[in-house]
C-alpha cells in the first residue's frame, strides 16, 4: 500500500515537473506572448520627458507622455543605493537576476503558513524586467505566466547589463505615483532638487515610497511615510550602511518636503503653452528635413528658451504683493452701495443664460483661488460666480527689443484656474495708444516744443464730443512733449485733428497691430484696441531706433545626448517702421513721462533709478489699467483688469495705470536693480539726442495765452464801447489767424 502511495506521489511529481516544463517551455518560446530577446533588451529605452530650460539653465517645464527624466549612475548618490539594495534585495550583488532564497523564504510563508507579510521574492532586476515591460492579463493564468516571464527576462539583463547599469535603468523605470516616473523626477516632485543633491532621509523617503507610492506618498500622507522613512534607515543601520548614532539623529529629524508639481504650478506655465507650440512647430520641419520621428513628449529633448527666470520671479513676486492687495480692495468695493447692486445684477443675469437661478443658493465644497492660497469652502454657485466675476486679470510680458527675445511671460494670474492668456486679450488702449499718434505726428514732422491748444472743443460732426483732460484743466497751450508726457487729452485730440489719419494708419499696421483704427477724434484717446503682445511688440520698436522685431522664444533644441537639431538663428531686428530722429524724441519725451509725469512714481514712490521711457493708460471708467516701459535693451508691459468692463475701480486712486499696473513693472525693477546680472545686461542708458536735436525738448510745458488778453483788458477798460468792439473783433481776428497758423507751427510747413 505505501510504495503504492510512494509511486502514485512520484507520478503526480513527474507530471507536475512535466507540465510545469511545457509551461515553461510555452512562455519562453513565446507561446503566451513574445517575450523580448537581449539584442531587444540591448536597444531598449525609455520614452523621457523633453525638458524646458531659461536662458541660464534652469529647469522650467516639462512635456512627457511618462514624466520621467533619465539619469547616470555617476549621477546618482551612494546613499540612494544603499537604501534600495538594503530595502529591496539585500543579496542583490550575489545573484544572477532570481534570489533563489528569497523566492523560497516567500513561498513556504505565503503558500505553506498563510503568512500575508511574508514580502515580495522579486529582486530589483525582476522587478526592473516588469518596469520595463510592463504586465499583460491572461486571466487566472496572469500572476504565473508574469513571473515567469520576469525571471527569464531578469536572467537575460544580467547577462548583458552590469550590476551599476541595472541599478541605473531600474532607478530610471521605477513609478513613483503623480504620474512620475524614475528618481530623478520623484527626487524634483517631492524635494525640488537633482537626485545627485538628495540627503540621506529624503532618499529613504523616496526608496520607502517604492512599496506603496500612494499609501507612503509624503504630501498625501506625511505620518505613513514619516514611518516608512525610519524603517529604510533601519534597514540601512541592519546592513551596516549606516551606524546606530547616525540612524537615531537622522531617524528623529521631521520628514521636510519642498513639493515642486511643476506641470501644474510652475512659474511659466502660460509661456510653456507658447513653446509648445514654437516647437512642435520647429520639430515638423526637422523630421522632414532628416526623416526622423522627434517628438516633444517622448524623445526627451532639452530645449533652451529665452525667457530669464529671475526677471520672472519677480515679476510673479510682484503679482502676489501688489494684486493681491488691489483685489481685497475691489472685494471690499462690491460688498456695499451701488457696485453691489451692479454685482448682483449681473450675477442674476448669468446665472438666468447658465439656467441656474433655482439652484444657486446651493452650497457644494469647492476649491476656490485666492492670493494667500487655495482653499476648499462650502459655497454656492452664486458666491461662486460673485468671486469669479470680480477677480482681477492681469498680464505681464518682457522683451529684449534689440533680438525679440521674450524674457517674461506672465498670461495670467493662475494657470490652473485661469487658462486663458490675458497677454492676448484685446482691450481698449486708452492712453498707452497715444505714443503711436504722436509718432506718427513726429513721423510727419513735428518737433516736441511745437504747442497745442488746450481750449475747451465741441465737435459738432461727432455728436457734439468735447474731450476732457482727466484733471478737467483748460485754456492755454502745451507743448507736444508736454502733451505727451502729461498725458493730456485735448491738446491730443487737437494733434489728431492735424495729422492725415492715412499717417496713423501707417505707423499703427506698421508697428504690428490687427485691428483696424476708426477715422474719429476718440481713437486719439485709446478707443481702438489692441492685445498686450501687440502694445509691447510696438513699444519695443520705439525702444529699438523704430526697427520692427520678431517674436523670440526658443534659442535652441537639442536631444538628451547634445545633438543640435536646432539653433535659432534670428535674433536680429528687421523692417525699418519708423525714422530714427521720430524714435528718438519720442524716447526722449516718453522719458519725460516717467521722470515728471504719469509714471513719476516709479522713481518717487518705488525708488526705481533705472533708466526708462514709458506710459501709463487708463480706460473708460477705470475697466482696464496699462502701463509700458523701456529702455535701450528691454521692455516691460502690463495690463490689469476685470474680464468684464462693466466690473472695475469706482476711482482712479485705484484704478488709474499709475495705481493699478505701473505697481507690477516698479516692484519687479525694485528686485531686478539689486540682481548685478540683469542689471548689466538689460538696463543701459539711452544714448543722447544727436547734436541737431540736443535743444529739442528745451522749452516751456505751458503757456497762458489768457495774460495776453488780460493785460488788453486792464489797459482798455475805461475806453469806449466801440473800442471795446473793435478790441474784441481783433482778437477773433487773431484767434483766426493763430488757428491757421496751426499746421505751420505744428509741422513747421507753410500756410497755404
């Protein structure tokens, strides 16, 4: 009976051996799949993130189909590596890819003692061979026919790879969850550093993660992985990769994160789209040009840009400070009185089109911007809509006008909630227009110390217009550089009277702008619109001598092995739009502006001692708030304002240009002057007016034409009345002849 037993025992282990043979047999000759040979396991690479890098090298952006960035093993630090081998395979530099102990250690406590803790068998090359691969579904057959295909592939990689190459390739596969993949994206993900600069706990940290990456994800869940952290340093002192004394201070230190999502909350984000698009461009030429396949999410290039990452830090900084107190003033505005009322007028009125009227007191958690943070509230969808509709929109841009490189690019306030890119929003000029008229008025050959009249206008063939000057003044005459500086309207509608509109129209398409200018005197004072591109584009021309440039923003394209596939070479200014003497008074005189008129505080009040030309713009009752300025090798432009007109300042203490965005160019430049770098580089003096025009702007700002006619009075007085008549007919007379006279002291040509 037993060697009955004995020999039926040995039948089912021969036919057990057997089928356990045939099944090996099938899955190594690829009867479940193919299975990749080491000529394949030689070729193989990783699909890797192309990275987004500023003009200095530093890292900005990322596109991945896999967020995964690829390192060298000199690269990666000995810690790093002691924590993985002490934690994942301890007798990884002894086996051949299958720890055969290990295997049978987990399968007597798994199988035989029902030990569910008993851990993995898998060693780090197993575990590389299912990174690489990946794992395929073949029903109740799935985990055998996985592991078995990894312990033939394990045996292949140690056959051609080293023990440091496997280590490297593994640390290059292994997810970290987030969508990250490899150490060195996890290292930038959760530390904000190269892997190379990693301390001895933060590589515990990120090998501890490799159990669990969501259950040990230190954002997620900071005590898990506080624990998890110690038990990898524990592991480490248990295999004398470190000692008790170093184990125990290291072990008692707070687990400290400096999390970097930055594919969601980079600092360039809306400039990011604008490169992506620039290259998948530049990219569809190359692989024409050398039948190749590049691809931005996947080939892993490096792509050098022009954009300066301190310019704009501080730009961002700015953003914060200054905007984030204008917008409790704007909240505190439209919680009471008549911007209330409007408010919730409007708010009814969208919430009417969106059919949501019967549910908009209905309170849901959301997460809601704000400039101290996000937050997560119990609000409702008219609360909601009340904080969205209020929210104040910005735009910053910063452009080297001798090349056209874009060195800021701030398209909003938050790219996660505010995608779209308010530097190509069309607005309403307003007062920032009125370089171009008068350039064109320079163009046709006017000088800065010819004078326009400020007298009160009604225009008849306009509806009876009469323009104002925002401080209500009136009468007299100012001089064109003051009236430009000054930012004063009627003497500027009076200019515009004067000038051939066909001029205007000229330098306006010249200088790049795509809308079309209406003939009426308001286009003077800023009605037509144009996008903040547009407006800094044509500043950057007066900065320039009048030279149109070309938008700059990639300089090169490389692949992760130092192959130029791209080098830009187009950093030069082109087509001639304006006449150097017309930018240089207009230079001249837009200096003036920023030293004593609309842009003096920046001096005044920021203490900005950089050399700059610029002008402010306000819009219609206060709906959007502008401000350019520049200097030989950059310029700085600005828009601020609600994405509705109708929501804006009640004031212009507010909501003017000086008040509004003159505050975001100054508090960058109040960091930007102490950085001994960007100061040599961008902020040069303007040249002096050649010699024929070193008198140009040497005149009075304004003269009282009224002490003429006062001083006839006083002397006249007790005359007769038909002197008086005669007295007063004469001065028509001369009023008459000083209006015809007009053209002639405004282009300097003869009176027909």
């Amino acid at each position: 009976m037993m060697k009955k037993a004995i020999k039926f025992l040995l039948k089912l282990v021969f036919i057990a051996i057997l089928l356990f043979g045939l099944f090996f047999s099938g899955i190594y000759y690829g009867v479940f799949g193919h299975l990749f040979t080491e000529s394949e396991l030689k070729d193989f690479k990783n699909e890797t993130a192309s990275l987004v890098l500023s003009d200095n090298g530093t890292l900005i952006g990322k596109y991945f189909a896999e967020n995964r960035t690829n390192v060298e093993f000199d690269q990666i630090p000995q810690n790093l590596i002691n924590a993985l081998i002490a934690t994942e395979d301890t007798r990884y530099f002894e086996h051949d890819g299958v720890d055969s102990r290990s295997l049978l250690r987990v399968l007597f406590k798994t199988i035989l003692l029902q030990q569910k803790s008993a851990g993995g068998g898998s060693t780090i090359t197993q575990q590389l061979a299912k990174n690489m691969y990946g794992r395929k579904n073949y029903g109740p057959l799935t985990m055998p026919i996985n592991k078995l295909k990894e312990v033939i592939l394990a045996h292949r990689i140690e056959n051609i790879y080293s023990k440091e190459d496997i280590l490297t390739l593994y640390l290059n596969t292994v997810p970290f969850g987030e969508n990250v993949l490899g150490i060195e994206s996890a290292a930038r993900r959760f530390f904000n550093k190269d892997v190379a600069d990693l301390k001895v706990e933060e590589a515990a940290v990120l090998i501890g993660m490799l159990k669990a990456n969501t259950y040990y994800n230190p954002r997620l869940h900071l005590e898990h992985a506080f624990k998890r952290r110690n038990v990898v340093l524990g592991q480490m002192e248990k295999y004398d990769y470190l000692s008790n004394k170093i184990t125990d201070s290291i072990q008692n230190l707070p687990l400290q994160l400096d999390y970097a999502n930055i594919e969601s909350e980079g600092p360039a984000n809306y400039f990011l789209v604008q490169v992506k698009k620039e290259v998948n461009k530049i990219l569809k030429e190359v692989n024409k040009k050398l039948d190749t396949v590049y691809d931005i999410r996947k080939s892993g290039l490096i792509i050098e840009t022009t954009l300066n990452i301190d310019l704009q830090n501080y730009a961002l900084q700015a953003f914060q400070s200054h905007l984030g107190k204008m917008q409790s003033l704007l909240d505190k505005q439209y919680r009471s009185g008549s911007s209330k009322k409007i408010l919730n007028k409007l708010v009814n009125s969208e919430l009417d089109k969106l059919k949501l009227t019967n549910k908009s007191d209905v309170k849901k958690i959301r997460e809601m911007f704000s400039w101290k943070g996000f937050y997560k509230d119990s609000i409702s969808v008219r609360d909601s809509l009340k904080q969205s509709i209020t929210l104040l929109q910005a735009g910053f841009i910063a452009v080297d006008p001798n090349t056209g490189a874009i060195k800021t690019w701030i398209g909003g306030i938050d790219y996660r909630t505010q995608p779209y890119d308010q530097i190509f929003a069309q607005r309403q000029t307003a007062s920032a227009f009125k370089p171009i008229l008068y350039a064109a008025a320079l163009e046709e050959g006017a000088m800065p110390c010819q004078y326009l009249d400020n007298d009160a206008i009604v225009l008849t063939d306009f509806d009876d217009w009469h323009p104002q000057n925002y401080d209500h003044s009136l009468g007299g005459k100012y001089s064109i550089a003051a009236s430009l500086a000054k930012s004063m309207n009627i003497p500027t509608v009076n200019l515009f009277l004067q000038i051939p509109f066909e001029s205007l129209e000229n330098v306006w398409n010249n200088l790049g702008f795509t809308q079309t200018l209406t003939r009426k005197p308001s286009t003077a004072l800023g009605t037509a619109t144009a996008s903040l591109y547009e407006m800094a584009f044509a500043y950057a021309s007066f900065a320039n001598g009048g030279f149109k440039i070309e938008p700059q923003i990639i300089t090169s394209i490389k692949t992760e092995s130092g192959k130029v596939l791209y080098q830009n070479e187009k950093f030069k200014t082109s087509e001639k739009v304006l006449e150097k003497q017309s930018a240089d008074l207009l230079n001249a005189i837009l200096q003036k502006a920023i030293i004593e008129g609309t842009g003096r505080s920046m001096k005044n009040t920021y203490g900005v001692r950089l050399p700059l030309a610029g002008k402010t713009g306000t819009s219609q009752d206060y709906a959007d708030a502008w401000f350019l300025s520049y200097n030989p090798n950059l310029v700085l432009a600005t828009r601020v304002g609600a994405s509705l007109p109708i929501i804006h300042f009640n004031n212009g203490a507010n909501g003017s240009g000086s008040k509004l965005a003159l505050p975001l160019v100054a508090k960058t430049l109040q960091k930007a002057q102490k950085n001994q770098s960007l100061q040599k580089k961008y902020f040069t003096n303007f040249n002096p007016l050649p010699d024929a025009l070193e008198n140009a702007l040497d005149c009075e700002d304004y003269i009282d034409t009224s002490e003429i006619e006062k001083l006839f009075e006083n002397i006249f007085k007790n005359k007769t009345t038909t002197f008086e008549k005669a007295s007063k007919k004469a001065s028509r007379k001369a009023k008459r002849k000083n209006k015809k006279s007009l053209f002639k002291r405004v282009f300097g040509k003869k009176e027909e």
